[in-house]
C-alpha cells in the first residue's frame, strides 16, 4: 500500500469507521487533516493519524523543492508559506514566507500571475534564490498547483481533459497544475 501525502482539510476516513487521532479532527462525521503528512491507520486503537514532518528543522537552500501554500494571489507575484521540503522530512526552520514572480511561474508568457495560482491552492516549486528573500519558479512540468480547492464551494478541483472541474458544483477553473496534479504519492515528497 501506497502513503498518501494529506494535507490540510482532506477527508481521511469517517467517525463511523474510526476515532479521529493525532494531527486529524472530525466534523459531521468526517475525519479530516489538519496538517501536512501522511495518513496512517492506527490498527491498535482504530483511530485515524497523520504523522507530522519531524521536528529537526531545515533551512531552504538553492534548488530545494519544495510545497508551498499559497497566501496571496497578486498580478505581479504569489506570496505563498513553504510548508514542507521535499525528500527532507523535517520542518523548516527561520522564514517559510517566499515569492513566485510572475515571470517564474511558466515557460511562457504570463500576464496576469493571479489567473494561474490562487489563495489556498497547494504547490510544487523549486528555490532559485534565499537571500534577501526566498523567491521560487514553477516553470518545469513537474512544478506548479498540486492541489486547489473551487472558488465557490471549496471542494477539491478534479483534474479533466480540458482543464479542472469542482466535484461538487461542476464550476471549471483554471491553474497552471503539475503534470501530477491530484496523484501523489509519498514518495514524490
Ligand atoms: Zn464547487
């Protein structure tokens, strides 16, 4: 069985067939994450759990790859939290605030760097730089929006042929998404 990567809000399992344990929360019913990890079973006491990154922290360094939650969503820039580096399971250490220029979002041209990412939406980058600031790039098919949530209802977005659909509402929107978006796996961290 494959790991999956959990984040945030993320349904796990039900109350009905388990207790909502460490790092999860249960509401109507729903056991969901509250944090970035993987969803383990706790055979022994039947409860649902996400194991955390460690706590050792990182520091981002060049090169790094890392995901991020995106906080705001501006014409020029994304301002986003890096939240996890990849292939380091362990926490980050000093400022996790970074910037994806509009520039550094795709090979093209972007205009308007809002269109492509919005707030909440999770992604893929890679660090180009550290000081003074942390400034990220998604312009390789495996960067960009890993996991988004529709505008209107906040269900997940569902990866189409043409585009991403919600699977609540059947509201389309548009991300710049990695070629493995809603398809990850543990190992892909
Ligand atoms: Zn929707």
């Amino acid at each position: 069985m494959k790991h999956k990567l959990v984040m945030p809000g993320d349904q796990l399992s039900t109350s009905e067939e388990l207790l909502p344990g460490d790092g999860t929360f249960e509401e109507n019913g729903i056991i969901r994450a509250t944090r970035i990890g993987t969803y383990v079973v706790n055979e022994k006491h039947r409860t649902a759990e996400v194991k955390p990154a460690s706590s050792t922290p990182v520091l981002l360094k060049k090169d790094d790859v890392v995901i991020a939650k995106v906080t705001n969503a501006k014409p020029t820039m994304i301002i986003v939290d890096v939240v996890h580096v990849t292939g380091k399971n362990r926490s980050i250490s000093g400022d996790t605030d970074a910037t994806i220029h509009v520039k550094e979002i795709a090979q093209g041209f972007i205009k308007d760097a809002s269109t492509e990412y919005k707030a909440e939406d999770y992604i893929r980058a890679k660090v180009i730089q550290v000081k003074p600031s942390v400034q990220l790039e998604t312009r390789e098919r495996n960067f960009g929006a890993i996991k988004a949530l529709c505008s209107k209802c906040r269900h997940p977005l569902i990866k189409k042929s043409n585009g991403l659909e919600c699977e609540n509402c059947g509201n389309k929107e548009h991300r710049r998404i990695a070629d493995d978006y809603g398809n990850l796996d543990i190992e892909h961290l």
